[in-house]
C-alpha cells in the first residue's frame, strides 16, 4: 500500500466576539484588497454594499452561516485553499465553491452537475475525471479541486481577469461572450446590470454573492494576523491520508481496518457508488484521518481475501440468475444473499453486486476485450 498524506489545519475565532464585531467588519479597508485579487476595481465595493445579497441577513445569522459550512468541512478547506495557492488562484474561489455546492461532496443539481465544484459530465471528463458506474470522481474533494483548478486556470487564460473566469465558469464562455459583446465592454458592473441583464439572473447573483462572501469573511479572517490571537479559543488540526488499497476491496473492510465505522469512511470518500472500490483497477485511493494510519497499518491487511473482489452486473434482455452465476462462476444464493434479493425475478437495468474471484474476473475481462 502506498501512502500520501495531505495536511490540513484550520482554526476557527471565538463566536461570540465575532458576532458582536461582524458588522464592523462586513465592509472596510480591506474589501478594496479582496475585489483587486478578482481583478475588480475598488470603486465597485461601492455598488456592492447596495446590492449585496447578504444584507438582508443580520450579522448573527451571516457568521452562524458562515461558520457552518466552514466549521462542517473543515477537513477538506485547508487542502484547497493550499492547492489554489500554490496554483496561482486567488483563495477567495473558495467561496465559488460555497456558491455553488457550500462545500458539500454530496451536492447534485437538476442539471446534472455534481460535488464541491458542481462540474458538469462532459467537463469533469474532459478535464480527466473518472464518472462511471462505480465511481464519481466530481465527489472526489481532491481530485475535483484539481480539475477545478485546471479549468479556472483555462478560463482565466481565456477572459484574462478572475472575475470574468468566475463568470464563465458558472454561465459558460459562450454565454459570457455574447453578455460582452452586447455590453460592448468587460466592465464589470455594466456585465451585472439588474436592468440591462447581459448575464442570467443566476450569474449576476452567483457573482455578487461570491464577492459579498468574499469581502465579508475574509475582515474575519484578518483577526489572526492582527495581533490578536488571544481570540482564537478553538483549533482544529487534522490530516487526511491518501491509501491505495486493490480495486474491488469492501469499504467495510478498510472502515474496519482504520478503525472506523463505514458512514465515517463514506464521509471523506462520496466518489464511490457502492461499498466497494472499482474492479478491474490494481489499486485505488481511499482518504482516511491521518490519526488512523497507524491503526490502519497494523490492522488492515490487504491479503486477506486476496482472491475476492466485487463487481457490478447490469441485467441484460434474456439473463437470468442462473445465467450470471455461471458467467461469473458464483453461485445463485451467493448472488441473492449479496443484494437482498427475496425471489429470482431480474429487470432489464437492474444493477447487481456480484462477488466474484480476481483470477476469474480478469479472465473474463481479457475475453470480453478480445470479442
């Protein structure tokens, strides 16, 4: 097994005085420094603080919100912010990535879009993403914030400012290309224009939702660097680590191995459709906490069922149970018992668990190629 380690730290301020302070804090100084990182003039904070889509929250609920969504991702912020840094992208995207799925692995819009950075199929795959019947990598909180960077990097080289890439990256290069045109300019509170509409209605919100944010947590965040750390009465250190475990491996088996319990596992790896890692792969890469390595090492061992590995089924016109239990040389209860399986009736589509040996597996796969 190969292991990878990602550091993550993160510190949180002291609620309370930070609700008192917030709304001296929303707008100051350095609001101007947090527009020049997007590419925005300065004078734009002007128009921003009339038509901020947090104002019609109260400081308490903006920092409770805040502090959410942040406090229940901690584990993965620190990671992206570092990745984005050393990219060359302004930390501030992170709060695209609040925009669009509020750090949620899980999210999923009626387009279709998925994971922290809500990539759409065809672009997660055209920037080298795995989606397929057993895994999502768009849910992967690593893998996606390096495509995500990949793709802000292609369309910062494209429109040449970060706020007009953070633009495009929600309404497509096309749209933002026509909204320019028309415009005649790239100015960007003509481009946001509530009566002119250049941009959807969903851009123009999603723009000035991520600056609003933007300017707004970042005057938090300039407490630790000001003298003023006997504020900070809470941290939070933690560390992922990347193992590399055999494809086709159960996920209660590494939970297991790590000490863990299977939701706590599923937490840090949503990329996965089943309980088991992808077959036909000689290993992939699960995220565990750091503090359970050592646990993981002496415990998990990865030639215990050298032989098993599960596989995906999708019912075919004509197959039965009988049929797949010789196709994969399993036996039909085994089959039954693996999906809760009440009778021997099948669908066409249906999706079955099949577990099966590597050695035969392989096989079949190596025919199937060949015809």
């Amino acid at each position: 097994m190969k292991f990878k380690i990602l550091v993550l730290s993160f510190c949180l301020c002291s609620i309370g005085f930070l609700r008192a302070e917030f709304k001296n804090l929303v707008y100051d100084r350095y609001g101007e420094d947090i527009l020049n990182s997007f590419g925005v003039s300065g004078s734009f904070l002007a128009q921003l603080r009339v038509e901020n889509p947090l104002k019609t929250w109260s400081a308490e609920t903006r920092w409770d919100y805040f502090l959410e969504k942040f406090d229940s991702s901690y584990e993965f912020i620190p990671i992206l912010r570092s990745m984005m840094a050393e990219a060359g992208i302004p930390q501030e995207f992170l709060f695209l990535a609040m925009a669009e799925s509020e750090f949620s692995t899980k999210a999923y819009s009626p387009k279709r879009a998925a994971g922290i950075w809500q990539l759409m199929p065809t672009t997660a795959k055209q920037l080298g993403l795995k989606i397929n019947d057993y895994v999502d990598e768009r849910r992967d909180p690593i893998k996606s914030t390096q495509a995500a960077i990949k793709y802000l990097q292609f369309l910062h080289k494209m429109t040449g400012q970060w706020y007009l890439a953070a633009m495009a990256y929600n309404c497509g290069v096309g749209r933002l290309q026509k909204a320019i045109k028309e415009a005649k300019t790239t100015d960007i509170s003509v481009l946001l224009d509530d009566k002119k509409k250049y941009l959807p209605k969903e851009t123009r919100n999603y723009m000035k939702m991520i600056l609003s944010m933007s300017v707004a947590f970042n005057n938090i965040d300039k407490l630790k660097s000001a003298d003023r750390e006997y504020l900070l009465n809470r941290g939070a250190m933690d560390t992922l680590v990347s193992v590399n475990i055999k494809g086709g491996t159960l996920l209660e088996s590494i939970a297991e191995g790590a000490g863990m319990s299977l939701a706590d596992l599923k937490k840090y790896n949503r990329q996965f459709r089943y309980n088991f890692l992808p077959p036909g792969y000689k290993e992939y890469s699960v995220y565990i906490p750091y503090e359970r390595l050592a646990y993981f090492k002496q415990n998990f061992k990865e030639d215990q069922n050298p032989n098993e590995m599960f596989v995906l089924h999708k019912v075919k016109q004509g197959e039965t149970l009988t049929s797949i239990s010789r196709r994969y040389k399993v036996s039909i209860q085994e089959i039954k018992i693996t999906n809760n399986l009440k009778n021997s009736f099948l669908s066409i589509n249906q999706k079955l668990i099949v577990p099966v040996i590597r050695k035969d597996y392989a096989k079949l796969a190596q025919n199937e190629v060949k015809h």
